[in-house]
C-alpha cells in the first residue's frame, strides 16, 4: 500500500534521460541486474542470519533481533519485496514478526525511537496483509500512547527521524486519522530547529538550512568540527543518511495532500542538492559529507556504503516521483548505483564498506572492502533499500519510451508546445515535457 504521485507527465520525468546522451555499458541501469544483485545480498544475510529469533552480542551485551539494527534490515528487504515478491523473503519476515508476536517495545523503552524501529516492519507487512491486525496492534498503542501527552521532544539525535517518523506516517495513512501526521510533523519540526545547542533541546537547530545538511545531535553543533578537516562542519554520512531516508519513506507513505508534505518535499530538495556536491568520483560518499580527506578511522579506503546506499535510493525515489530533475541527478544516481554495486562481493552477497555502528565520522572501525562491521543487519538493510529505490526507477525507464531531446537549435518559445493533455504552452520549462511539430519531447 503505496501513496505517490502517479501522474503521467510525472512517470515519464524520469525517463527522460534514458533517450539523452549516449550511456556507456557500465553506467545504464538494469533491473534485472540490480535484482540479481539484491538477490545474491538478501540470500548472504539469510544464509548467516538463518534463525530470526537469534540474539546478537556484540560489545560485551546481548540484544534481541528486533532492536533498531534488524529493524532496518527488513526495511530494506520489505522494500526489495515490494520490487518483486520472493517467498523466502517474505517468510523470513513474517518468521520474525511472529517470534516477537509483533511486540514492539517494553514500557520503559516506549518512546525511545530505537526500539519502536522495528515498526515499521511490522506496519509494512500488517498494510501487505491487513487481516492480520496483530501486526499493528502493539506497536500503534506505544504511538498513541506518545500521543497521550504533549511532549515532542523525543528525537534529540537525527537517527531517531528515521527510526520513528515513517511509522506515524504509517499509523496515519492505515487509520486515516490527521492525527499521526500533525504529530509528526511537530516532533520533526522540533527537532530540525530545537535540539541543537550546548545540551539536548538547547534551542539551535540541527538542520543548517545554510549548508543543507544536518548535525547528527546537539554534541555536533559548532564549534564542533571535523576532526580532520578542522575549519569545517562535522556532518555525518549516515546520520544525514537516515533522515533522507525518512523524508522519502514518510512521503512515500502520506498522501500528495497532506498539510505539511511540502515541508518535508522542501527539506528533501535541500539536502539533495547539498549531498550531490559531496559525491565522490566513485559514485560513493564518504563518512564526513564536507571534509573530503576524512575517511574515517585511520586504515579506512575512503568509500562507504550505509551513507551511499540510502543517498542513492532517495535520489533515485526523488527523479522517478518527480521531486528531482531528471537532468541533475542521474548521473548521481547511476555513479552511485555502480558504487553500490561494486562493493558487493560477488561470491558471497557480502556488501563491503560498511561503517559500523556509531554516531560520528570515526566511529564503527576501520571501513574496506572486506572488513565486518560490528551489527551486519542494517549496513544490508540500508544497501537492500537504496537498490529497491533504483531498481523502481529502472523499471520505469525500462517501460517508459518514445521521448526525444530537442536540439540547442530547435529550442525557440515562439513555437507552438502543448502539454501531454494537448494544452498550449505558452511558457515551456527547462526540463519538461511538450509535444511539438506532432513529437514527443523534453524541452
């Protein structure tokens, strides 16, 4: 149960760059490629991972499977299901619901955002079957529960945006009731301009709308700074990975409608632009978006890939819904796809480049192509759900045809353009779609 815009102007937006300049072989997108590789990570993860009722232990402490970790990785296979149905996929999900019987947290646990995560999951496969009712019921009461009471201020780290915001999204779209959406929208808003400062909800924002990018909570406002590029801003990959992320789940599942959609749209298109200038020419991104030389811990190659993936896959969301253009992103998005796709060993499914878990550039150890990183599941999880995003958006390039480029020379506003609906445009667009001289065109 997906709301989006489907329009037919908007479904061709992305399709355009498919009939532009020449692509070489190793940079077009292919879905039956990116499924085969998504295929070949999935089955690593299930393969080691087979009993989903398994604790981890890492860092000297045991944690259940349904902590934040996990939450994450069935969000991204939940969104390759969505791709294309695998039973194997499903039933590892639905096993693992049913062994926490869909239980979300524990009271003293109930607003903290890491352990509703695995709600979203939940939501995903209660909106996949809704008789099953038992998939939403305990994780919408601890929401409700929130809602109860006035406070706001639960997301005090960025991180906390993605692993909580989409599922009110959820909540509201499944329910239909305003509600979740008003209360989500005041909890992002008090944390994109509270929680920043010298303590938790000090009063500056987390969100540079100067620089686009966000600082991963109130210890990394200035003068905080890189800690290898010491004149710059520490903006952390992933951190900001997560919250684009969850700007593009949350409109994935509100309505075009909804009051403070364009809110979320906006933020989208700031920190799109800001994460294009950061891009590595591998296509990859690095753990700190604005020092280039900072890979990390010391012994780390430089690429990573739970920031890379989840800004692919928003990109990717963005062009094939219309948000970006087309023109501006897809080099982004195909440069990163084969990032993504060359850090997955092909004999094992085995995703490298993967940060640990953390809260800054130097944290998680050191980051190569072979190294394991402390929790696999959501380093796979974030991959799984970027190519999900490209894999849509390669399908739609694949099944949408028959746009041409109009020429420097033929682009004249004096001749006669009329929209897909037969209109007269007056004033054609850069970028948009028009028919003319009986052809099908991007202007």
């Amino acid at each position: 149960m997906r709301i989006m815009r489907k329009t037919f102007v908007v479904m061709l937006l992305a399709a355009m760059t498919n009939c532009m300049a020449a692509e070489t072989e190793d940079v077009s997108l292919n879905s039956d490629e990116i499924m085969a590789t998504a295929e070949k990570v999935a089955g690593y993860f299930i393969r080691t991972n087979p009993d989903v009722g398994a604790e981890s232990y890492v860092g000297g402490k045991t944690r259940n499977s349904r902590i934040w970790t996990r939450g994450v990785f069935y969000e991204g296979l939940l969104n390759m299901e969505r791709e294309q149905h695998h039973e194997e996929w499903l039933k590892y999900s639905v096993d693992w619901g049913n062994f926490h019987d869909w239980y979300s947290c524990t009271d003293s646990q109930k607003r903290h955002a890491d352990f509703q995560c695995c709600g979203q999951a939940y939501l995903q496969m209660y909106m996949m079957d809704p008789s099953q009712t038992k998939r939403m019921e305990h994780i919408k009461m601890r929401i409700d529960d929130m809602m109860a009471t006035t406070q706001v201020n639960d997301w005090y780290w960025i991180d906390a945006i993605q692993m909580a915001m989409p599922i009110f999204a959820m909540l509201g779209t499944i329910t239909g009731e305003k509600a979740y959406w008003e209360r989500m929208n005041e909890m992002y808003v008090y944390t994109r301009n509270k929680h920043g400062g010298a303590k938790k909800g000090g009063g500056l924002p987390l969100f540079n709308e100067t620089t686009g990018l966000w600082y991963r909570d109130y210890q990394f406002d200035p003068p905080y700074h890189d800690l290898k590029e010491t004149d710059k801003d520490c903006y952390w990959s992933r951190g900001n990975g997560w919250v684009y992320m969850a700007l593009a789940r949350v409109m994935q599942f509100t309505p075009d409608d909804e009051a403070h959609r364009v809110e979320y749209e906006n933020d989208f298109k700031a920190m799109s632009k800001a994460l294009l200038d950061c891009q590595r020419e591998d296509g990859s991104w690095n753990v700190s978006l604005a020092a280039p030389s900072n890979y990390g811990q010391d012994g780390s190659e430089g690429p990573e890939m739970t920031g890379t993936s989840l800004f692919v896959g928003g990109m990717a969301y963005g062009v094939r819904t219309g948000l970006l253009d087309s023109l501006t992103y897809m080099p982004a998005i195909r440069r990163g796809w084969q990032a993504m796709r060359h850090a997955v060993h092909d004999d094992t499914g085995f995703v490298g480049y993967l940060q640990g878990a953390g809260s800054k550039p130097e944290d998680g150890g050191v980051i190569t192509y072979s190294s394991i990183p402390d929790f696999e599941d959501f380093g796979h999880g974030c991959w799984l759900w970027g190519a999900a995003e490209v894999h849509a958006l390669a399908v739609m390039l694949e099944q949408t045809t028959g746009i041409s480029e109009l020429k420097a020379d033929e682009i004249l506003t004096d001749r006669h353009y009329y929209d897909m609906l037969g209109r007269r445009i007056y004033k054609p667009v850069h970028g948009g779609f028009y028919i003319y001289r009986g052809r099908k065109v991007v202007y």
